[in-house]
C-alpha cells in the first residue's frame, strides 16, 4: 500500500488487478489439487484375479446371484469395457470399486481382470466405494447407513459429512442410526437388509430407549413384526404402531378370542348385512327392506326354538 | 409487451463460435449479456469452452472451485429431466456490471470428460446440450452460449442446440477468415438431422477498422465468399453492427468487468449496446426484468 494520497495510475492498477487475478488461480488450482490429493491413479494393468481382494468398505451386503451372472454374460459377449479400480495391499491388490464386475469376471473363469491401480489410503477407498455406490437406487437404507458409518469419523462435523454425501443432515442422522440398533437386529439386517428404512432405524433406536421397554418381555413382538414386514403383511410405516399393539394385546389381552367368526351377506354381488360371532355375543345383521316379516319371524323362531332345547337340556 | 403476455415464449439461445481462437468470441458473449442484463433480460450464459474464460469473466468465483459444472449438461443423466437439478448448475455469484446475467460455469476437464462420456455411452453424441436447455428456455429471456475454438463434439452439441449462431471475424489478419469455409461446412453438414431450424444470424466483424486499407479488404472479400457459399438462407448478410478495436477490450478482461463498466463512452461499449438492440428488435426477446 503507498501511502501517498497521489492516485494510482492506470498501469498501476491493472497491474495491482493482474497480480490479484493470478493469485486467485493458483489459490484455486492448489485448492482442487489438495482436495483431489488422497486418490491418484496410478496406471491400468492386467492383473492375476487371484491376487485380488474384496473392498472391506464395501457398502453392498448382498450380491444378487442372477445379476451377476446377468453381468457375466454381457461381459462374455463384450468384454470388460470399465476396468475394475483397485489398490496395492498387503500381498495383491483391494477393490476400491468394481466388485460386481470382479465377481462376474470369477464366475466366467477369467484368470486376468483389467484393473486401474490407485494409490489410496483406507480414507479414500471408503469414500470411493461409498460414492460409487450411495446413489444407485438398489442400495438399501442399511447398506448406505454402514457405508456413511465407515467414513463418518473422517469429517469433523455432521453437516461436512452431509455435504460430502449430498444427504441432508437429518437424512445422515437416520443413517446413522443402523448403527446404535442392539446386535440381534443387525443380525436380522445382515440376511434381509431391505427389513428396515432409515426412518424405522431411527425410530426403533428411541423405541428401544423408552422407559417401558423391557428387551427380555418385548423382543419377541419386534421380531414378529419384523416377520410380517419380512411376509408383506406389514409395511414399513406402521412398524413400530404394531410393535406397540402388539405388546399392548400381551400384556392387557383383550376378553374377545381367537374364535371369532365374521362373515357378510350378499345379494348380486352388493353386501346387505352382516353375521358375527365372539365370545360375547351372536350378532346377525341384514337390511330390512330385503326381508319379509315372514323371515324375520322364522329366524327369531329359530333362536327361540334353540334356547328352548337348551332349557329342556339343563332340565335333565 | 406483447412479448411478456405470451405464455409460450420461448427464449433464443445464441452460439458465438469461430474454430479459430482470438476472434472475439468470448469478448462477444460476456459483453453481449452485460448488454442484454443491463436492458432488463433475464440472461443465461453457457460457457462450453475448456479454456473457461467467460466463466473467469463474468463469475466472482474461480471456476476450478465448482463442484458442479458444465460438465454434468452433458454427462449427467438427471440434468435431462429434472429441472432441479439443472438448476444447481446455474451460478449467480457474479462481478459487478453482470446485472441479470446467470451462469454455468466451464472446466478445463470439459473437453475430455464429455468427448469420452457420450463416445461410449450416449446414443445421440450430438444433442445432450439439446435436451437440457429445452428445459431451461421458458426461464430465461435468452441465453448465450460460448464455443471452443475447435470443431469438437462440444462444439456439435452447441449448434445443434442453439435456435441461432452467429460467427465473430477479426479483420486485424486474414487467419479467422481462413477457417471460416470449414466452420460453415460442418455446421451444415452436422445440423439438417440435429437441428434443422438453425438460424445464420451473420457475421460479427471485430477488432474492425473501416478506415484501415486491409481491414476493409478483407471485410470485402469476406462477403463475397459469404455470397458464393450459399450455405444458410440468410449467407451473404453480415451483422449490420460490428465491433471497433480498443485497447478498453483488454483492461475490462483484466478487471473482470463489461467494457461499459471500465470505458462507458468507449465505442465498444456503443457497438454492443447496439448489437444487443438489434437482437431484441429482431429476435424479439422478451425483457421481462426491465423495471
């Protein structure tokens, strides 16, 4: 700065203006460079398919069979257009991204698979497995939850994460919920992962921290909701209201039984009344206008005749 | 007025291209949508050149820095149809005199990214531009877009989604006069599948001088060759405004500002005040900003 009152000339100026200009740039440049630092490739080789091994941050739990064999297929016809992306590891080589195409490559015999060789740390290997994967629409809520858990700890704060994920904040809390669910539901997730949706796991986690939840008397109504989700005569949004139903009618069980019987009566086709049967009482139903006095008569009769025998049986 | 009552107004999309660099091009589109912002147009700026210089330009952020650029109007399947997502791309961080001007920003990875994307995945190579701005043409009063200086897919893609091109000619030399038959050809080659309806606004004359002996020449030459190629209805007229020379072109690149901002009676600064009014008039683009 001069300290002068003169004004800087033009020359000055624009030179003032160029020098600005150019930092500018280079602050950038170096900026991209450092945020592109953690992954550099290395080169493309053919690599022996046995010296290759699973991404442990693989956010994928379940390898549908017939999609594999679907994508061996098209790999046999047209060979392997997008080489797999792997790291050097201890003793051969770790996927960063491209385990369906390795599996599918197993499947046809392949000896050799076409590799691009990263040099990335642990850091960068789950973020390219997660950002590979976290947006494909097959990927279910636990799988992206365990793939946001592995890198979770790498950002300071919550709202970092969010960004790098490109979920909302909230969404990244429900996420991470998967993870504070006791262990005999993880099982369950392990072997179904579709069982629960982000909302669920986090509303089981504050489910499971109420204070009348006792986990020795009430598991099992958890995991038979979870079957009736599992079956489809559940869905998911009225898990937990039948997870409390279904412990209210346990602990308070309801005078009605099993033995209830409920049938409709019909004429063409259109409902006109209706037959019940609890432990309380009979009730038949039907629109008068549909039936003669005559009928009526001979249906009250009937009951009357009933009871009637009933009476004389109690007599004996 | 007539303009803004019709509900199915469709905004032009301008391309500025010449496959020879240094014509003006970029000069054209920045200053042209200073012009078009300032006159109360909604204007959108589409910067497909690498070298992202209207980027640079016209934006207050250094363009390396964009997560989201250029890019994803070619390569990303949910800018075709989700209007949202088409909308992150769109930059309002502009520099002062950019008034109403909107922006997507280029990346030097551009060229490569998109040459080698939509070679292996895109089954029209040619119109991904297309599909995007059809999207984008009922927001904006017209939008702008600035080619590389090369016959690249890139290049493809903006003609064949352009409504209108025009091709700036500097006649300091004889060098961008010299590219000019195989611009035309290839436009014409390329755009009766893609984009029939294109219209060859003219040529742009820049850096022009009626007073010097060979500027004049070539400004000469250069329209009887327009006349002889009979390419586009509408060859063989040039723009009835062109560009004078200044040294101000220079200074408002460094500053970062419209030409208007750093010289304001600079008869560069008259030449696309000019050039824009006869677009409005003849395009009849619609200024639906103008207070």
């Amino acid at each position: 700065m001069s300290t002068d009152h003169k004004k800087p000339s033009a020359l000055e100026r624009l030179q003032s203006k160029i020098a600005t200009n150019g930092q500018t740039q280079l602050k950038a440049i170096s900026e991209v460079k450092e945020r592109n630092s953690l992954v550099s490739a290395v080169n493309e080789a053919s690599l022996d398919i046995e010296l290759i091994t699973p991404n442990p941050f693989q956010p994928r739990k379940v390898f549908d069979h017939e999609k594999i064999i679907e994508l061996a297929e098209a790999i046999k016809e047209n060979g392997l257009i997008q080489p797999i992306a792997v790291r050097a590891a201890d003793d051969g080589y770790q996927i960063i991204a491209g385990e369906r195409r390795f599996r599918a490559c197993k499947y046809l015999g392949h000896t050799r698979i076409q590799a691009v060789i990263f040099d990335a740390d642990d850091e960068a290997t789950a973020m390219m497995a997660i950002s590979e994967n976290i947006d494909r629409e097959d990927l279910t809520d636990y799988e992206v939850g365990q793939a946001i858990q592995n890198i979770a700890h790498l950002f300071k704060k919550k709202t970092e994460l969010s960004r790098y994920t490109g979920k909302t904040r909230s969404d990244i809390y429900r996420y991470l919920a998967f993870n504070d669910l006791p262990d005999w539901v993880k099982g369950r997730l392990n072997g179904n992962p579709s069982l629960i949706n982000r909302n669920n796991a986090q509303l089981l986690v504050s489910f499971f921290k109420e204070a009348d939840y006792v986990e020795s008397q009430h598991k099992e109504h958890v995991l038979a909701a979870f079957n009736m989700v599992e079956e489809s005569a559940l869905t998911q949004t009225l898990l937990i209201p039948k997870i409390r139903r279904l412990i209210r009618d346990a602990e308070n069980p309801r005078r009605q039984s099993d033995n209830v019987v409920s049938k409709k009566y019909a004429l063409n086709g259109k409902n006109v009344g209706g037959f019940s049967f609890d432990d309380n009482k009979v009730i038949i139903k039907l629109n008068s206008a549909l039936i003669t006095d005559e009928v009526a008569n001979s249906i009250y009769q009937m009951v009357a005749d009933a009871l009637a025998e009933l009476d004389a049986g109690s007599d004996n | 007025m007539q303009a803004s009552q019709d509900n199915a107004y469709l905004c032009p999309i301008i391309a500025v291209y010449n496959q020879k660099g240094g014509v003006g091009k970029t000069t054209t589109v920045v200053n042209l949508a200073a012009e078009f912002g300032r006159k109360g147009c909604a204007v959108l700026v589409i910067d497909v050149d690498p070298q992202a210089n209207a980027s640079t330009h016209i934006g207050a952020i250094d363009p390396n820095l964009y997560e989201k650029n250029a890019i994803a109007l070619f390569c990303d399947k949910k800018t075709r149809t989700d209007i949202a997502h088409l909308g992150a791309l769109i930059s309002q961080d502009v520099n002062d005199g950019f008034e109403n001007v909107c922006y997507i920003p280029s990346t030097d990875q551009l060229d490569i990214v998109v040459t080698e994307t939509l070679r292996i995945h895109s089954n029209r190579p040619l119109e991904e531009l297309k599909a995007r701005l059809t999207l984008l043409r009922d927001a904006f009063d017209v939008i702008l877009i600035d080619c590389p200086p090369a016959l690249s897919l890139l290049t493809g893609n903006a003609i064949s989604a352009a409504t209108h091109f025009m091709i700036p000619i500097d006649t300091s030399s004889d060098y961008s006069r010299t590219g000019w038959v195989n611009l035309m050809t290839y436009i014409k080659d390329k755009t009766p599948e893609t984009n029939p309806d294109l219209v060859y606004l003219g040529a742009l004359l820049t850096r022009h001088s009626e007073s010097i002996n060979v500027q004049k020449a070539i400004a000469q030459s250069f329209d009887e060759l327009e006349m002889e190629m009979d390419l586009f209805p509408g060859v063989g007229k040039r723009l009835p405004v062109y560009i004078h020379t200044s040294t101000k072109v220079g200074e408002a690149s460094v500053l970062r500002e419209p030409i208007r901002k750093t010289a304001r009676s600079n008869k560069v600064t008259k030449d696309y005040n000019d050039l824009a009014d006869y677009l409005l008039e003849t395009l009849s683009i619609q200024q639906s900003l103008k207070a």
